[in-house]
C-alpha cells in the first residue's frame, strides 16, 4: 500500500495490517476496507492489527467507519490483536466497548506460524 503500511488480504477474511495507521497511511486503508466489505462473501471479516506500531485518531476513525460499513451490510468486523498503543487508545477512547475486539487464539497462532 504504502511507505508505513502494509496489507495482507488473506482468503478467509482477515485482513492482517502492519507497519503505522496514520493521516497518510488511513485512507488507503478505508479504501482497501470498503472493497473488502463490498465484495466479501464472509460474515465476519477480522481485522488484524498485531503489527500496528502506531495508530492516531485518524486510524481510529478508519476502525469506526470500517465497523458501520459493516453492520450495515450484516457483516460482523472484529478487530484482532491490537498492539499496546493501540489498545491504550482504543480503552482511553471508549472504542474498545463499541467495536469487536478479541485475541488471537492458539489456533490462529498455529495456522499464521505466531508463536506466544
């Protein structure tokens, strides 16, 4: 995508981002987002953020925008593994009870090589 942002569209819905979600890197990601939610054939697409260093207010709207788009097509968007910046913004903000949040599981950790 861009200089500070990388995205990975993988076949089951998860869409795994690294690298910092800021004013310049958000757009290309809601743009990458909005034709994920508008071509997808999964219920739930996840959006995995463990590789997020840096996330600032603009990525947040991205992660809100993204969220209604989705209810609005009955699509369930979950937000997986948000880093410790992330997270701390996400709790001080009040997103983390608004949007869908979980951890990545064992399973999941097996399956993309993650170790704990």
């Amino acid at each position: 995508m861009t200089g500070g942002l990388n995205v990975d569209q993988q076949a089951d819905g998860v869409v795994v981002v690294a690298g910092e979600l800021s004013l310049t890197e958000a757009q290309a990601l809601e743009r990458h987002l909005s034709e994920v939610l508008a071509t997808t054939d999964e219920q739930q697409v996840v959006l995995d953020l463990a590789g997020v260093a840096f996330i600032d207010s603009t990525g947040l709207g991205v992660l809100v925008r993204a969220h209604q788009a989705a209810s609005q097509k009955g699509i369930r968007l979950t937000v997986r593994n948000p880093g410790p910046q992330a997270q701390r913004l996400l709790t001080l903000t009040g997103l983390d009870a608004r949007l869908t949040l979980s951890e990545q599981t064992p399973a999941d950790q097996r399956s993309t090589g993650a170790t704990a």
